[in-house]
C-alpha cells in the first residue's frame, strides 16, 4: 500500500518523525543552530496547547508574569561553587554592539559587559529574588507564579521539537508556608499535566516519580509523567517538583509566620514545552504523517472544493461557504468549531493530501456532484482506508454532517487515545526479576519498558544500577504513582525491593 | 484633596509615573539592567492586548510563526557595509559554556562560537530568509506571517514599558505580488492598530505618515499611531512599514508570476509592543493610579468583602460568592465578564485602595448591611468622587447592579475615550505658521502638539528642519492622514507647502 510519507515507521522511525514534521510543514531547519522556525501548523498546535493549559493553570489560580530574558552570570556562582565540575551549557551575552571595524562587522570590545549575561536555561534563581520582595507575611501565601516564555540550553545535538537549543515552555513556580502545602501544589501540577495529557492531547501517561539521580539538581523530589512513543521509547512530557527550602534559602524567601517567627518557604516549579509536540508527533502519527488530536488541531475541519475552471464552480464555491457558516455555529468540546475553507488556488487532489500530512481531523471535499446532491464527502483523518485500502471517503447528507460533527471529532479523539492507551498497555512488561533478562528484553525492536521492583538505592549503589542500564542505552523512567507495591527482592541489588520502578529507552 | 499616589501628575508627571506603576503592582525594576518584571496586573493587561489583538490579526488571514531568538552576526554584515558609522545597540552572544576556571565563574574560552550570535532586536533578515525558501509561486501570496516574540535593543536609559531593553512585541511580515497589494497591507494593519487603540484601548491616536527621516531603515514608507499623552507629549504606538522590493532583493524573496517570470516580492512589516501600556497609564492614570480600560482590564470587576472577624461574615461571604456567581454569567463586550472575589486576609479598605490604584473599573464592597438590605456598594473608577470630593460610592440592589454592569463597562470605556479624545482635539494647535512662533508654542507647560504646513523637503534640506527641531526638543511625529490640504508655505522653508505635519516633544 502506498502511503503519503517517502518513509515508513517500520522502514526508519527517525527520518519517518523528521517527515511528519516537514511533510506537515510543522517545523524547519532555521540556519540559526540548533533553534527551529515553528511554522504555522506547528505554532497553532502550540497556541491551542497553550490555549488549554493556561485555563487549567488560571483555574488553579496561578498568576502569569513575565521575568527577564537574561540572566547575570553571578546568580549562578553559588550553585558553581557547590558542584564539582560545574560546567553549563547556555548562551552567554558579553558585549552589547557590534561595530564595523576596520571592515569587518564584529562585537565591540568598548561594548563588553562587565558582567556577562547568561540567556535563561530556566528562571528558578530570577523567580526566586522577586518572589523575596514580594514576601513578607503569611498573608501573602502561597504565592503562585506562572511564566510562558522561550529559554536557551545550548544543545550538540538537536532533533525538531524534542531537543532544540531554544524552546518555548511554561515554567510554574510557587512559594508556601510548609511542605504539606507545596507537595499539594507539585502532586497538583502533575496531576493537572496527566489529564492534559491524556485528555487534550490523547497522549496516554505514567505519572511517577523520578529517581535520585534523574531530579533535578537541587530539588528534593521530582515527578514526570512519561509517554510511550510507538517505537517503545519514552518521552518525559512534563516534569514537577518540590524544591524544599534549598532555592528558598539561597534567594531570602522567607515570611513571618502567625506567630510573628521568619520563616522559610517551601518552594515548587513545573512546567511542559514544545517537546510534547514532538511526543503527539510519535503517539498518534501514521505513514501518511501526522493524525492531530481535534482538541489541539488548529483547524479541526477542512473544506476543499473541487474545481474545474467552469462556470459551475460558483455553486460550488457557495455551498462551501455555506457550510463553513454553519460548521463555524457548531460547538465542539465547548468551544467554537474551527473550520477553514481552503480556498488556495492548487489542485483539490494536492490540497487533500496536504491536509491528511498535517493531520487535520476531518477532511470534506465538495463537488459539483455534491452540491446537487445537497452532500458532502467526508474523510476522517483516524481512518483514513478501508479494508480493502482505499480512502475511505464517506458521502453524508450536508445537513447529518453539520449535525453529526461535534460527536464525530469527539469520536476521533476517543480513538487516537483508546489506540494509543492499549499500546502502551500491551507493552510495559511486569514479569522480568532478573538483570540478564532484563537487557534481553530491550533486544528487540520495539522493545516498551520494563516494570521492576528495586531497592530504591541511592548514592554509590545507584550510580551502580545507573551504569549498568547506561551499557545497555536503558534508563530508569519514573516510579509510577499507581504502581502495585514491591514483594519480591530487587533486581540490581539482590536486597528486599521497596516499590517498582520503570525502566525504558529514552529520548 | 488627599490622593492614593505620593506625588501627582502636577508635582512631577515622570514620578507619578513610576508611582501608577509601582503602587499599581503593574512592573518592576528586575534586578537585570534594563529589564523588567512584569508583574501579574501588568501582565494581565498585555495578556487582554494579545487576545484581542491577535483575534484581529488572525480575522486578517495573518498566520501565527515562530522563529529563532538568535541571529547569526553575518544576517547584519549586508546592512553594516551601506550604513555609513553601522553601530547597533544589541546584545551579543559569544560563547556557549559557563566554567569555574581557577576558582571563578566565567564564559568557557573554548566555548567561543566561531560566528556571534545577535538576541533578535527586530526579525525581518530571519524570517526574510524563510519567506524566500516558502515563496515559490504567485500562488503562494500573498504570504501573511505574524510572531509573538520577545525582542532586545540594548538601551542606555530605559523607562518601564516605554523603553527596556528587552520587550514584547508582534511583529507581522508579509509578501506580496506588486506594490499595490503591499500597500494595501501596510494600511491594513495601520488602521488595524488605529482602531484597535481607539475601541479597546479607548486610547485616540493619530494615524499618519512617518516624514522621511523618521523611517524605519530600508523602509520606503512608514506609517504610525501617535497618542498624547497627559503631559502634552507624544507616544508613538505603533507603527507599519512598506518596504518595497530592498529586503525581498537581500533575502531573495521572489516568485514566478503568471506569465512565468521570476519577480522580486513586496514586503511589508507592522508591529506594536508593550509600549502600549505605558501610554495607557498616560493617557488614562489620574492621581489615584491608573484606570484600566475595561476591555483590557484582566479583572473588570472586583468583589471586597468588609469582614469583622464575626459569625455574620459567612452570611457576607455567602452573598459574595453567589455575586459573583451571578457575575460571572454576564456577557460584556461580547465575552464573559471578568469578576474577581478578592478573598485575601488583609484589611477591606486595603484591598479598595489597592484596586484603586490597580484601575479595576468597577469596586464592588458588601457589608452586613448591604446583605440584609440585598444591595451592593459600588464604586466607578473612572468617576471616582463626587462633588464634594468623597469617594462617591453608590448603593444599588444587587440584581440592579447584575442587570446594569455590562452597560456599566461600555460607559466606562466611552468615557475614559472620550475624556481623552477631547484632550487630544483641544491640544493640538494648527494656527501656528511662523517659526519663532513655533518654538513659543513648547515654552508652556503642557504644549501638545502643533500641526503646521510644510513643503516635505528631503535629503539635507529635511536635516536642517530635523536640526532646528532638535534644538527645541522637538520631533516630527506624522503627516495624519485626515489633515487638510496644505495652502500656504512651508513653516520651514518658506517654499509652498504641500501638506501638514505635526511637530511635538516625544517619549
């Protein structure tokens, strides 16, 4: 069979992602490393990402702010001073001209900066100095800040959507009296990203916990949900954590409590970036590109007209446009259906298959035939052939269409997540206790992961447990929140296992 | 008459500034030269200018993009070699580590990138490059792009919102097929950001043509939005350029037309930023703070509740909550109202006065009284005393106030546009046709503008104009599009003029 994209997932699952996303005209190549251009397609994935998720985080009465770009290069001295080896990869700013010298266009060095600027990898340390003036009694928590910006970690090597040197990203962070109250804030960010994920974007998640040596550096836990790509890998889509009162101490974020004592807080951030863009890329995308959530599609409908460069293509054009009135009337996931009319002057047949790269949930064609008809062809992107392989293009009454279209994208993001969540089901394995068998089962192709019970080592013992899945490109995933307990002895140590942890290949 | 702001607009205009925006929690000086943090009330509003503003953007079959922050140094090197004294003022990226080397924190010297990198001040070189790779035919034009970016133009003295270093923006970028299309484009979004300053910002503007000198480089024509601000001064608000065939021939934007030719593309650019705010408190802050439009306000309503510790404040609470329940319910300007239960533990008359000074349009307060009474306490904050000079808080049942409040906001916003629209007509003087006259017409206090007939010299001629200006502090600001024909001579050169222009002092 025949399919829209040069490359199969079978034949070559990594040039098969990079062309779903030039294909679907999501993303391209800037010429500026390691930073991508977001192309409409792709950014109105974004924007309806970020549509949904700021209504989840308004709704849980978080504020959005906006805090500097840069970042002076002392705010990182401290923590360089308590890491050995210290070595950062980010964007540094030193002079603030260029001037053409001696004909040639270079930095001024009358422009150097006293103090270097670094482009923000992440704003915990600038967050954490405003959240100190904005602090004062326990009247003021918690305080909760949210910030939708793009950051900068300067990446070797880079793959579209997935790891780029610049990303666009949310960061939450919150400041709260004790740390009953800022666990309830990490549980409730990561609870909100897992039925975001499942919901909005169809994409089946492991809610868990991270082990020590995959936290991130300073927290006291962190939490990830994890999504299974269909090559088996695991993709972290979104990360929360509970800082403790580390970052609160090094910033001065303290209150005085009810009793009138100075107090630390206990502080969290979270956050999700363009990379689940590349995980809804991986999850739902077929051989004929990408199959879009009708959640997140930035146009859920799309009308081609068919024709011909004759005088009957007017009826046509009016019927189109008539339907795409009453489409625009329809509510679906209680928002406003959004229709386009595609009305590019290209061939019907090229237009079609522009859409189904892309992922458009609900393709219609209108012809002549159609509007005398009073029909629509209707082609849904969840099930594009029949069993006999054609393109199973239903013909519908225009009036059932209109009727029947809330319930029928309803029906596609049903599917794309039913799909997905009985993948990720048939493929976590809980029956492997031992370490041999263990690399064994990531011999295959398309190995998914591993549930294990362990010991939770840490320290020495778990850089141990860490180097060996290192030699066989495994790592640990997360402990997953709804994970059964631990009953037998641990797989890497021998010793009594605590709790079941995953393991997997990761991007 | 005791005011909430330390210092009037009388006292010192440039501190009560600061005063609107620090005691309106709006920004604040960010630790980081030359940035700012834009703080929840603040960001709120430019989150309230992005929706509409970006609905309108979208309405025009303008698509949304997003290109890389960074700018490889070669992207200037063109424009460097035809500027005579190329110096610009923007943040340069050297290196791509941090290291602690001998005991101090510092950009890893092997970490030297071998091209600089340029934070992206403005985006036209980078998205002309995509546009010249995604432009192949006539069928692809016009091509209609609009980003949401954070831009940075290194700056001396900096003001907040007025002039950061870094700042938000839109900035839309077309192509098209001839100079008429452009063109058109070009007024499009022109008078776009007129009537979007006028209807959502209730803030009256000035549309015209940027004189010659005023242009943004490489621009064959520029137009802007001029505001005035209390002060008499002027606040260019925006601006759209057409840009000929200059940057389509730099970056190799062409397409093959009907007839087979290979044709350079006109390009325009049009952006505004959150500059745009800062003529907000200018045009509409009093000597209480600043009064926030309503359609921009993020709350446009807010609930107090005057508690005293006692049994009866559930009753009061209770009534708040199903107000603003019933709130909530209510469509203004189309969209659903914007109610806020300030439910923090801080003293009632705190909370009024820092709404107050917030500009939330409309401060409802409940006590006891009011719940048995079943009324409301409301205060407008576009008429915040009465005669007397008390604060002029009304007492009206609640299903009165629920019934009346979207009319409530209309009529808020009428007035603050209108009020501001009448100081706009009364301060621009058009009887001014003598050059020593001219330079009196600035000695007073609050001058405003003058429009006055000139001759549109060019080249050395306009420099000398540009010259004389300068000494008096003033600018040119725009030719207004609506001005009347010019019938006498040139206030400048003495030769016949051929239009008006309006001359003022400027932020």
């Amino acid at each position: 069979m025949k399919h829209a994209l040069p490359v199969t997932r079978e034949q070559d699952f990594a040039a098969w992602y990079q062309a779903v996303i030039s294909e679907g005209d999501l993303a391209e190549e800037s010429g500026v490393r390691g930073c991508m251009v977001i192309r409409p397609w792709g950014y109105g994935i974004w924007e309806r990402i970020q549509k949904l998720m700021d209504a989840r985080i308004k709704a849980a009465g978080v504020d959005n702010c906006y805090f500097p770009l840069f970042i002076p290069l002392s705010f990182f001295a401290e923590e360089a001073d308590h890491v050995d080896g210290f070595a950062k990869e980010m964007a540094v700013v030193t002079h603030h001209r260029l001037k053409q010298i001696d004909g040639e266009l270079q930095p001024d060095p009358d422009s150097k900066l006293e103090e270097p600027l670094v482009v923000r990898p992440t704003s915990e340390t600038v967050i954490g100095k405003a959240m100190s003036r904005w602090i004062q009694s326990w009247r003021d928590l918690p305080l909760l800040t949210n910030q939708w910006a793009n950051v900068v970690r300067w990446e070797m090597r880079t793959r579209m959507f997935l790891r780029t040197s610049e990303f666009l990203w949310q960061e939450g962070h919150t400041a709260h009296a004790d740390r009953d109250d800022a666990m309830t804030e990490t549980m409730r960010a990561l609870e909100m990203y897992r039925d975001f994920a499942e919901t909005e974007l169809a994409m089946p998640v492991v809610a868990g916990e991270k082990p020590e040596n995959e936290r991130f550096p300073g927290a006291v836990a962190t939490y990830s949900i994890e999504a299974m790509m269909q090559d088996g890998k695991a993709l972290q889509a979104g990360t929360s954590h509970y800082l403790g009162t580390g970052f609160a101490e090094a910033a001065g974020i303290q209150y005085q409590n009810q009793e009138g004592q100075q107090t630390l807080c206990h502080t969290t951030s979270w956050g999700v970036s363009t990379r689940m863009i590349g995980g809804v890329i991986m999850v739902h995308g077929d051989d004929d590109g990408l199959r879009c959530p009708p959640m997140i599609a930035p146009h859920q409908v799309i009308i081609v007209p068919m024709l011909r460069d004759k005088p009957e293509d007017e009826a046509v054009i009016a019927y189109c446009e008539e339907l795409a009135k009453a489409l625009g009337a329809v509510d679906a996931f209680r928002e406003p259906l959004r229709v386009l009319f595609d009305r590019k002057p290209i061939k019907a047949s090229n237009k079609r298959w522009s859409w189904v790269k892309k992922g458009a949930p609900v393709i219609i064609e209108v012809g002549g035939r159609d509007v005398e008809g009073g029909n629509v062809s209707v082609l849904r992107r969840d099930r594009l052939y029949n069993d006999a392989g054609k393109l199973d293009s239903a013909i519908m009454a225009k009036g059932d269409f209109v009727a029947a279209v809330a319930d029928m994208l309803r029906d596609i993001q049903s599917n794309l997540h039913g799909e997905a969540k009985a993948r990720l089901g048939a493929n976590i394995r809980r029956d492997v206790t031992d370490k041999n068998a263990l690399g064994d089962a990531f011999k295959g192709d398309k190995p998914g992961w591993v549930e294990v019970e362990w010991s939770k080592p840490t320290g020495e013992a778990l850089d141990k447990v860490v180097e060996w899945l290192k030699g066989h490109k495994l790592t640990l995933r997360n402990v997953p929140l709804d994970a059964a307990p631990a009953s037998g002895t641990c797989i890497f140590t021998g010793a009594p296992a605590v709790e079941r942890v995953l393991v997997g290949r990761a991007y």
